[in-house]
C-alpha cells in the first residue's frame, strides 16, 4: 500500500436512516414515527420508544406523546435502555454502496467503519498529489482518471473519467444504427434507434403468446389482424386478478399455518404398520407398488392413514383430558365430602355437649325436687326466710335462688 | 428522503389486504396518493357510492399532517356530511391540529369511513357557498373551529 491508511479513509457519511436491511426487523423495534428501526433509541415519560430524531422533531411542533397524546416535553424524553439500543445495533444491513456494486452486509454500528475503511467501493480522494478528485476506493491504485484530455474528435477537452460517456454524445462522432445500417450523430443515435422503421420487433401481444416477429414498419398490418392483440385487454384483465388472487392466497396460506400447526409425522414404520393393521385395501395396493398407479394410490393410502393417525391421536389426547378432568371431579369431591363430614361431627358434638348440660340439670332438678318431697313442705318457706335473712348461711341460699331462677326459666 | 423512506414503507404495507371499503385508486408517486373509500353499512346517504381521497404529503411528513381532500375525478362525488365542504375541504381534526406522526394513510382512512359511516344529516358546513366561492383550495391556510363533537 503506497499511501498511508488513514488519507485513504474514505469521508462519505452514511445516513442510518436510509440504510435497508437485510432482514425484515420485528415490528417491535420500529419507530412509529418514521418506521424503520429505531436509531439512537429515546424513551418518553409515557414509556413510548422513538428516534431520538423523529421525537424532537414531533416535539417541536406540537408538545405531545404521538401515541397517546399526553402532554410532553423534551425533559421528558430520556435515553431508552441500552438493550433496545443493542437490540437495533445489531440488525444486519446492505452496504449503502450497493448500487454501485458493493455486497457486503454486517451489523449496522459496524457499517460505518465499514465505509470509511473497507469498501472497495466508496469514494476516496484521489491518490494523485494536488487534485481534488474523488474515486472508487478499488480504483485509487491506478493512474488519476480527473486529468483533462483532449477529445479526438470534436477537440474539445474532457475529463479522463468523463471519455466513455463523451463518446457516447460527441457530435462529431457517427456510428451506425445496427439494424438499417446507416449513420447517425451519437446523440441523434438513441432517438432514431426507438423508432428505426428496420428493427425487428415483436408482436405487441408477445407476451400472450403471439409469437410473430417482422420489421417495425411491417408490424401494423399485423396489429391489426393479430388475435392475441384483440384479446390482450381480457387476458390483461386474467392475469390481474390471478395476481391479486395469488396474493390473497398467499395471505390466507400464510394466516392458516399460523392457525394449524403442521401436522405430526408419524415415524415410517409405525405408519406401515398403522396402514396394514388400519385399511386391508393398502395391501393390495402395497402389492402392485411396482407400477407409479400403485405407488400413488399407495401415498394416497398413506395420506389417509396420516389422517386417521392424526384424528386418533387427537381423540386419544382428548380422552386423556377427559380422564383427567374426571380424576381432578373425582378429588374435589371427596374433599368436598370430608370438609362436610367435619362440619357435622362438629355439630354433632356440639348438640352433644348441649344435651349433657341438659340432662345433667334435669338432674339436679330432679334430685332436687326429690328432697323437697322427702322433706317438709315448708322447705321454701324456709328458703323465702333465708334470702331475707341475709348471709347466715350464703352458699345454700345462692343456690336455692338459682335454683328458684333456673325454675323459672323451664 | 425522511418522507419518501416512510412512504415507500407505507406502500409496501398497504399493498396487502386494506381493511374492508379502503383501496388505493393510484399512487403515482411519493407526494400525492389517492385512496378510494366506501361506507360499508348500509347508511342510506351514502349507500353503495365510493368516494375518491386525494392524500398530499410535503417533505415533512409524517411530522406535518397531509392534506387530505375529496376530489371529484372518475364519476366520484364529494360526500354529503356537515363537516364537508361541497369543493371536497374536510373539517377533521385530526388532519390538523390533532395530527399525530403515528398516524398513516391507512388509519386517516379509517377515521374519515368512520366519521361518514356516523353521519345522518344530509348537510354542508353552514357557510359552505361562501367557504367555497372564497376559492381556499388548500386546507392549510384554514383555521378550522373544531366546535362540534358530536360527529
């Protein structure tokens, strides 16, 4: 390398946004303003994620969140997480030289680097001291392409990177139309070439199937006549809408594989074995699979035994469900069964104990009511002077009186 | 560049399915688009009639709001609604003081089959004669009362 790496930098600047990608990036990573992925990723108070670009831009004219339109302002606006911004980084991008030849693709904060210093086909200044010419960094070796040169022919000076283009177009130049054989001006030869009355061309419905070919000036009275041209209106028409019909089924393929799961293979041998077992017609068919009748029909067998394979196995996954399901029943209802059980052991000793107490008072009424037919009669006057009488004899008296209220109360 | 990276974008989405009653009618090319709509249920004023949209983007969209007008081109009318001007000037807000850059030519779509498929009143704007007769061609140079919300 003759010249030093750094002056052979190239000073192209590569504007990210007008970058294209070499994948469809997720709708997740794009900006809903500009939509492309996300470049320098900011991020609102609202949670939004925009360009750091297309928000201010957005900002400045009107102070609002363009999603849900809550009021904004650029403090608000603060510098997304690093994984989003990795996340956009990283997508793979077309070099922005494709057009003029370049293949390379690699992540897109690499691409710059890849500018200024790899492509072979980004501009860099010239190699030759003092001019101020720009080239193709592949062609910088060779000798300077910007030196004024003499045309030949009309002596009028042209760039050296300008010659081919110039001869196409210098005036004193002729050359001869390849198909009537005479000589034009170079830049009279492009007109003349569109409408030379020598040329052989196509029937206008060629590609309807028209395979007719004569002079240009011939063509017209075969326009006239020719049948595919009367019919390429409706055909036009056909192939339209195959067209969008074809799209359309593309669109409903592509939304069903989504709603189907591809359905599962089974393994071959389980397969042969599930078509001898499942269809006895297959073994006739198995029979004569030399011939290719047979061995359609045998796909077709096996495409029905798939079927029934795959209904089978759905059946299966149901009953397994169901078992399932009744298994779970089954537990809920036995612990529904305990809990209540529980509840009325509960009560049941509940009502026992309340029992208890009743008998144990009936009882002493009872007994009570014994020793006041054993003794006299006059016991509850007894008892009457004995509560007046005060507490010559207290834990009798209280429970007479208890006695007296409990009385009551049966 | 910003405008006609977003549009070719938008382009290449609304080349799948549109939503029912929206279909492009041309776009010829990233400054003015035209967009055929149609009221779906069968509101008696505007029942099987299909109108034609003129979409015209600047340089600055999609942070500038497009202009979006009826056009009479084709056999199209301009539809009868109280916030339509019989030259085909919309009064919607959201094509101006409430347009968002989320927005797309898609969704302002939607928003005018919706804003047709509510109206009952077979009406103009009141003022229209004089609204029209003044020659405003472009909706930019209105300062629309957005007054009535219940259309």
């Amino acid at each position: 390398m003759a010249p030093s790496r750094s002056s052979r930098n190239s000073l192209q600047s590569v504007d990210l946004r007008a970058l294209d990608y070499l994948t469809v990036p997720s709708a997740n990573l794009l900006c809903p303003i500009c939509h492309s992925p996300l470049i320098t990723p900011v991020q609102t108070r609202c949670l939004h994620t925009f360009c750091s670009a297309c928000i201010s831009l957005s900002l400045d004219r009107s102070l609002s969140c363009p999603v849900d339109r809550k009021p904004l302002s650029h403090d608000d606006v603060t510098p997304a997480p690093i994984m989003i911004a990795n996340l956009v980084n990283d997508l793979p991008v077309l070099c922005p030289n494709r057009e003029r030849g370049c293949t390379a693709s690699c992540a897109r904060w690499l691409v710059e680097s890849h500018v200024r210093e790899d492509c072979e086909y980004a501009s860099v200044k010239c190699a030759k001291e003092g001019c101020d010419g720009m080239v193709e960094r592949r062609e910088a070796e060779g000798e300077c392409v910007h030196e004024e040169v003499q045309c030949e022919y009309c002596e009028g000076s042209v760039k050296k990177v300008d010659l081919e283009s110039h001869n196409r177009e210098c005036p004193k130049l002729s050359s001869e139309c390849p198909h009537c054989l005479q000589a034009f001006a170079n830049p009279e030869l492009a007109a003349h070439m569109a409408e030379c009355p020598e040329e052989i061309v196509e029937c206008s419905a060629s590609c309807y199937g028209c395979s007719y070919t004569s002079r240009r000036s011939d063509i017209e009275s075969h326009t006239s006549t020719c049948h595919f041209v009367a019919l390429s209106p409706v055909l036009q028409l056909h192939a339209e809408r195959i067209a969008t019909l074809e799209l359309e089924n593309k669109a409903i393929r592509q939304k069903l594989d989504l709603l189907v799961p591809p359905r599962p293979l089974p393994t071959p041998t389980s397969s042969t074995v599930t078509t001898t077992a499942s269809n006895p017609m297959s073994a006739s068919s198995q029979v004569s699979s030399t011939t290719t009748a047979g061995r359609d029909m045998t796909s077709e067998m096996q495409d029905y035994t798939f079927h029934l394979y795959s209904e089978y196995e759905q059946l299966r996954s149901d009953v397994e469900r169901l078992n399932a399901q009744i298994r779970e029943l089954d537990v809920k209802q036995d612990m529904a069964r305990i809990n209540e059980g529980l509840r009325y052991n509960d009560e049941m000793t509940g009502v026992r104990a309340a029992i208890n107490g009743l008998r144990m008072q009936l009882h002493w009424l009872l007994a009570n009511r014994r020793e006041a037919g054993t003794s006299s009669p006059a016991t509850s006057g007894n008892a009457g002077r004995a509560v007046a009488g005060g507490s010559a004899n207290g834990g009798e008296i209280r429970r007479m009186s208890d006695s007296a209220r409990q009385v009551v109360k049966l | 560049m910003f405008a006609t990276k977003r549009l070719q974008k938008e382009l290449h989405n609304i080349q799948k399915p549109l939503p029912p009653g929206i279909s492009i009618a041309s776009t010829p090319d990233f400054s003015n688009w035209k967009m055929d709509i149609q009221v779906l249920d069968n509101n008696p004023l505007y029942a099987d009639k299909i109108y034609r949209l003129n979409f015209k983007f600047s340089q600055a969209y999609p942070i500038e709001a497009p202009e979006v007008t009826f056009i009479k081109e084709d056999g199209r009318d301009i539809p009868m609604h109280p916030h339509i001007y019989s030259n085909g000037v919309i009064c919607l807000d959201l094509l101006g003081s409430n347009w968002s850059p989320v927005q797309n030519v898609e969704s302002v779509c939607m928003s005018i089959q919706s804003m047709l498929t509510s109206n009952t009143k077979n009406e103009r704007p009141p003022g229209d004669d004089a609204f029209v007769r003044s020659g405003y061609r472009s909706p930019r140079n209105i300062n629309f009362v957005y007054d009535d919300n219940t259309v």
